[in-house]
C-alpha cells in the first residue's frame, strides 16, 4: 500500500477514534479517557514488539519517540477537552491546522514537489482552515466557544510537533516510536487522574468501547508512521490531517451538529486537494 492510501487509511481511524474519545470525554473525563487510550495502545504495542522481536532503537529514535510521544499525547489532551466543551464539526478542523508546520519542514528538507501536488497541498490545507473560519471570527469576538478554540488550537500546535519528530523516529522503528511515546507519558497522565480523583475503572460496557477506541488510535498512528516511511512528510501529513472531514460527517449524522455553507465548502476543498495530490504522486 502507497503512502497516500496508508495516510488516508490514518486520517479516517482518526477521525472515528476522535468523535468517539469526544463522546466518552463528556462522560467519563478526558483523563480516564487518556489513561485507556493510551494503554490500550501500549500494551498491544508491546506485545507486536514481543511478537515481532523487534530490535532495540537506537539513540536518535528514542529521543524523536519521546518528544513526539510527548506533543501528541498533550495535544490529544487538549483536543479530547476541546471536544468535550465545545462543537465538535468546529474543534476538529481547528485541530488540523498544525498540519502547517511538518509541511513546512518537509519542504525545507527538500521534499520532491510536482506543481500539481504544490497546488493540492494548498487546496488541502485552505478547505481546512476555511472549515474552522467562522469559529475563529467568534473567537475573536469574545464569543461562547473561547475556551474550546484556544484548546484546538493548543492540540495543533501539538500535532504539528508529533507529525514532525514521528516522520524522524519512524524512520528508525514504526513499534518503537509508538512505544515510547506512550511508556514515557503515560505515568503522568495516570499521576494527574489520580490527583483530580477521576474514577479510572468505569463499567464493563464502557471499558470494551475505551479499548476499542485505544485500538482505533494506535491503528492510525501506526499506518501514519509507516506511511511516512514511504512518502514525503510534505505530502503525508497533509493527508493525514484529514481526519476532520470524518468527526464533522459523524458529528452531523450521529450528533445532528449543523455544518454552515462555510464548512462544507472547506471539506468539499479539502476532498478535492487530497485527489489533486494523490493524481500527482
């Protein structure tokens, strides 16, 4: 499977595994949530790695492992907040917006840019950031949506770092960037659910759903990484910022949020950057 399809495959486990996180967060706290998510993810991580006999990294994917661990766990933290406080079919596109900074870096590096990939990368990045326009004027405005923009846009800063330092570390192991991530955030996320007193253990229902969303995350986060030690970073990181496209259809059809004109005019632009890049590849 081609970078682009494995980045595609990444953006739609996101977007399932973000509505449903966003879902639970409402209920059961952003911190339990964390806590399953990532343990979900470390365990069955560990056990591929056990499975696989996966050889030790060496020191410059350790350190790349743990600073993206690091940026993608606090801006999951931010983004399940801002899901949990604010509209979802607004947080998501706001979230995306950090796409910028590994398209940035992967065009300095010298990623390989045909004219009609440059311009599906625009087209991409600009149905994005038009999804998320209007919340951004009622931001501006002092509007009721203040905390859950500031947050999203919190978690882009954080998804930019972790798309970055990722596309390193997943040159050196794929199981070992999503390993090391977790085991060095985990413990602090399991120190401040046990400091606000959060009820980590919630019924059996509920625990089945919080793995299976465990399993959706780590599903994308890994076809992200190997994707992107297939193809440019420019490229991948645009396609697997797409995950918005999926939490607004859910958050339409299952929530019955409204999405403006606006909105869809971004997703429309998004959808068709994504076949731009992907006929220029």
């Amino acid at each position: 499977m081609g970078a682009i399809a494995l980045a595609l495959c990444a953006s739609a486990s996101w977007g399932l595994a973000d509505f449903m996180a966003g879902l639970k967060s409402r209920r059961l706290g952003v911190l339990t949530v964390l806590c399953w998510v990532e343990a979900t993810g470390l365990a069955v991580v560990l056990l591929a790695i056990l499975a696989t006999g996966e050889p030790w990294p060496d020191g410059r994917t350790l350190v790349h492992s743990a600073v993206a661990g690091v940026a993608g766990v606090a801006a999951l933290g931010a983004f399940y907040r801002a899901l949990t406080v604010g509209t979802m079919s607004i947080v998501a596109p706001i979230s995306a917006t950090g796409v910028l900074l590994p398209v940035v870096v992967g065009l300095g590096s010298g990623d390989p840019l045909t004219t009609l990939i440059a311009i599906g990368l625009v087209v991409t990045i600009a149905g994005v950031l038009l999804a998320s326009r209007e919340e951004v004027q009622e931001l501006e405005s002092g509007g009721p949506n203040r905390e859950a923009v500031l947050l999203a846009l919190a978690a882009a800063v954080g998804f930019g770092l972790y798309f970055t330092f990722a596309d390193v570390a997943a040159d050196g192991s794929v199981l070992w960037l999503l390993a090391v991530g977790r085991v060095v955030a985990l413990p602090f996320i399991l120190a401040l659910a046990v400091r606000s007193a959060r009820p980590l253990l919630p019924a059996g229902r509920e625990r089945g759903q919080l793995v299976l969303i465990g399993c959706a995350d780590l599903a994308a986060t890994a076809l992200y990484a190997l994707a992107t030690t297939r193809g440019a970073l420019s490229v991948v990181s645009v396609i697997g910022s797409l995950y918005p496209v999926v939490t607004v259809l859910l958050a339409r059809g299952v929530l019955g949020e409204r999405i403006s004109g606006t909105q869809a005019a971004g997703v429309a632009l998004a959808l068709l950057g994504v076949g731009m890049v992907s006929a220029g590849g």
